[in-house]
C-alpha cells in the first residue's frame, strides 16, 4: 500500500525527466503529465501526443492504440480532459467534442458524470469555442448557482461577454463584480486596468495596477505600466507618481529600456505641468524641479550607455540632446 501511495504522488508531481528527454523518447504519457505538472502552456504537443497516447485520429473517432488500453481510469480521464482544453486552445472544435464524449464512455465508475462541475466546465468551453454563447452562460450560470464562489464560472462569464461587440460595458461589470468577491485575483486586476485603458479611464486604470503592485511589488513591468498611466492622466501629482514609480521599475531591472523612457517623460511632463500651474506654484516646487532636470540628465546618460555604438545611437543622442537643451 505504502509503495502506491508513493507512485500516485510522483505522477501527480509529473516525471522527474526534463520535456526534452521525453519528447525524444516520445513517452506520450509522460509528456502529458509534465506539461500538466508544470502548467506550460503547449497546446500543439498536448494534442499531438494526446492523440497518440489516447488513440483519437484528427476527426476525433478511435483507433487503434495499444497504450490507451494500458491507461488507469484517472489517468484516460485526465488525459482527455487535457487534450480537450488544449484542443480548444488551437481551434480543434471538433476533437475537443470528442473527448467531451469519451469521458461519458464506459461504465459509470469510470466515467465524468454530466452534472458534475468538471464535466460542465468543459462543456461550457466548447460551447464558446463553437459561438454558442447563450448556451455557454447558461451553462456558468448554473455553475454558480450550485457554488457563487466558483471563480472559474464567474471569469466564463466576463469572457463571452468581452469576446461579443457592443458588449463592453457589460463586460466591464462583470469583471467589476468578479473583483468585488475576488480582490486577491491579481491577474483580473491586470485585466481591469486594461479594459479601463481601453475607455480612456486613467484614474481607474492607475487605481488596478495599483493592486496589482501590491500584489507583484518586485515586478518592474508593473511599475513601469502604472507610472505611464500616471503619467498620461495628467497633473502635477499624478506625474510625481509616476516619476516614483519608473523609478521603481529601473532600480528592480536597470535594462528597463521602456522604464528609463517613461522616467525621461515623467520628469519633462512634471516640468511642463508645473510651468503651466503659474510662478507661485514653481517656488512651491522648486526642489522637485531640480530633481526632475537631473533625472532627465541622469535617464539620457543612460539610455546613451545602451545605444553606444548602435545604428540608433545617434538618433537617441540628438532626441536627449533636444530634450536637455530645453530645461
């Protein structure tokens, strides 16, 4: 007993062989268990040897296969389930189909029962994936019903609407929704900002990937994409933010080119908006002036350090050139 306990535990964790050792090998099973393991997304190869392993041809009806036969319950079910999302995932409508049905087959210990979520789950899938939309929510809205807190579901759900033109605002509140009951979902974060971006609402934009620095605060792309938000609303204050923020991005990857560009903008935005806020307002912010037309200095030097000797090198000089000369 102690001996398969030990033997379930490894083939949930996957192989110990690295992918390419077993695509050499072709070990279908394995292949299909390491990408599972690792959660790589690698739809072609998961269909490829899906197929073989499973003994589906490309239309999806059975063949012959001789590892298939050898395959535990768990195992064919799992697989199946496997080769049906990643089946989806290349347009392969009519296979993932077939493994739907094929987890039906067989007697009923051995197969995925129809009202259970797993089996609702995928269905809904292919029901997207063919146009079916309203059969699709209606599928996740029954998921809900039966347990509100299944997130899954709940992202179907902002998904058929954000895939369908004319739908956005509705899209929007139900991603808007979803984060209401989900606030540590920093990928749905992600998305909101977005989507807000997509609307031209910078605040809102600015206020999601705020979140979503809390959640990822050593992620420089994250900074540098809130500092710009910050910068494109406009304002003293928000290209203070801004400037802190692309500062942040170049301290955690200082080969942030994009960040050390964004923190040149910042620092001339932030000079042109205290210009325009009038002389009282300039003496108010005198020291950040400073700051900022040493930034502007500091950020060309080094962006010039990765151009040296480059075609753009001296495009780039004479754009940090200007830029200089105008403080």
């Amino acid at each position: 007993k102690q001996a398969t306990k030990r033997h379930t535990t490894v083939n949930m964790q996957g192989p110990e062989e690295d992918l390419s050792t077993l695509l050499s090998r072709r070990d279908h099973l394995n292949i299909l268990r390491y990408i599972r393991a690792h959660k790589i997304r690698e739809p072609n190869l998961v269909v490829t040897h899906g197929k073989l392993l499973l003994g589906l041809t490309d239309n999806g009806t059975s063949s012959s296969s001789s590892s298939s036969k050898s395959l535990g319950e768990a195992e064919r079910l799992a697989a199946l389930e496997q080769v049906c999302v990643a089946a989806l995932d290349v347009g392969h409508i009519s296979l993932a189909e077939s493994c739907l049905d094929a987890m039906q087959a067989g007697a009923s210990t051995s197969s995925v029962p129809k009202e259970s979520a797993r089996y609702r789950k995928l269905l809904g899938m292919c029901l997207e994936a063919s146009g079916d939309f309203d059969g699709a929510s209606a599928v996740y809205d029954a998921l809900l019903k039966d347990n509100p807190s299944n997130r899954y579901a709940a992202k179907r759900k902002y998904c058929i609407l954000a895939a369908q033109s004319g739908k956005e605002k509705e899209a929007m509140q139900a991603l808007n929704d979803y984060l209401e009951t989900n606030s540590g979902d920093i990928p749905a974060w992600n998305q909101m900002a977005e989507v807000c971006l997509s609307v031209s609402d910078f605040k809102g934009a600015a206020y999601c990937y705020e979140e979503v620095a809390l959640g990822c605060p050593l992620d420089s792309t994250v900074h540098t994409k809130l500092g710009e938000t910050y910068c494109t609303a406009g304002g003293i204050e928000n290209a203070k933010l801004a400037r802190k923020h692309l500062a942040q991005a170049v301290q955690l990857d200082s080969n942030n080119l994009r960040a050390w560009y964004g923190l040149i903008a910042a620092a001339e935005s932030y000079l042109e908006e205290v210009e325009r806020a009038g002389k009282g307002k300039k003496e108010l912010e005198e020291e950040g002036v400073e700051v900022a037309k040493e930034l502007i200095l500091f950020g060309g030097e080094k962006l010039m350090s990765f151009y040296k000797g480059t075609r753009m090198g001296k495009l780039v000089e004479r754009m940090l050139k200007e830029s200089a000369e105008s403080l």
